[in-house]
C-alpha cells in the first residue's frame, strides 16, 4: 500500500503544484505561450529527461509544447492547460491518493482548497481541487479548479498539474490525458 511520498518526490511534486498554480493563478489568467500545433517530438531538443514512445492522449485542438526544463504543456494554441514532468525510473514511488491530498495541504496553506474528485488506480492518482486565496481581511478570494496527478507507465513516473487561468472542462480534460498516458507499441 502507497502510504508516503518519498522526500525527493515529494520536492518534485511540491515545485509542480505551487508553479502550476501559484497565488497569480487564482488572479488573472497566464500570460499566453504560443503553441507550435506542429508535432512536438520531431523538433525537440533530446534530452535524458525526454521518453520515446510515449502517448498523451490529448482532447481535440490540443497539442504538445516542449519546454526547457523538459517538461511538456499541452492546450490548444496559446493556451497551456497541463503541465507533465517525467520522472525516469521512479515508478515505483507513485503517491497515494491520502499522500498527494496532504502534500497539497502543505503546499496550499494560504488558500482555501475544497476536494472536488480523488481517484486512483494501480497505475494513477489524481486530485481535482479548487483553491481560493485566503484574504488579508480574513475573507476568502475567488476559487478557481485545479488538477495535480501521477501516473505510472512501466519504470517512470508521469507528474501532471494543471496551469493557471484553466476552466473546469479544461481541468477534467487535463486530468483525463494524464490518467490516460501510455506507451505506443512500436512499430511493425
């Protein structure tokens, strides 16, 4: 049973949510990042963070951007709506649903977080959320959704969150291309 997140991964998921959404994403939406609508592979710098093979299966209009960190963001053309950092060789360590759920009560501490969905399978955890900043006069900002997950294909470990400025669709969608990342059988 997935009880704890390992410290290392734990950082790694921790650095993912506060910058998937940080307190501007509560504010105002992201400033736009172009999208080539190209495929992302073929003119990406290889790096040893970067998998062959992999599928993300994405929503209609959607496609891949690759970044210098080596993570991926998907959405529609000048849109990011989901971040997806590799971890190779850390399969093993994915999170339970009740270590993801209290990582990112540490992370958010200043927000209001209310649970909208905590799923998880053999292979998956997610958690769709919504974060509203907590106010200096002690009220409670807007809240906006939100999505972190993980998932594990063979060895690897797929850290996925959500970006500022997303709708509710665009979160569910998001968590669904994560839990749906896979593999692609090599060619005949």
């Amino acid at each position: 049973m997935r009880l704890s997140v390992r410290p290392r991964l734990g950082a790694a998921l921790l650095a993912l949510a506060v910058g998937g959404t940080g307190c501007e994403g509560c504010r105002a939406r992201r400033a736009e990042v172009p999208v080539d609508a190209a495929d992302a592979s073929a003119g990406a710098p290889r790096s040893a963070s970067r998998r062959v093979g992999v599928k993300v299966p994405l929503p209609t209009g959607w496609s891949a951007q690759p970044e210098e960190d080596g993570s991926l963001r998907f959405g529609p053309p000048h849109h990011p709506v989901l971040r997806v950092d590799l971890r190779t060789g850390e399969g093993d360590a994915l999170p339970s649903g009740d270590a993801l759920g209290a990582l990112l009560a540490r992370a958010f501490e200043g927000f209001a977080r209310s649970d909208e969905q905590l799923e998880e399978g053999e292979d998956f955890v997610l958690v769709r959320v919504k974060l509203a900043p907590r106010l200096a006069d002690g009220g409670v900002g807007e809240a906006h959704p939100a999505f972190f997950g993980a998932r594990r294909v063979e060895r690897d470990l797929f850290l996925c969150a959500s970006l500022p400025g997303v709708s509710e669709d665009e979160v569910r969608e998001a968590a669904s291309a994560c839990q749906a990342i896979h593999l692609q059988p090599p060619p005949r």
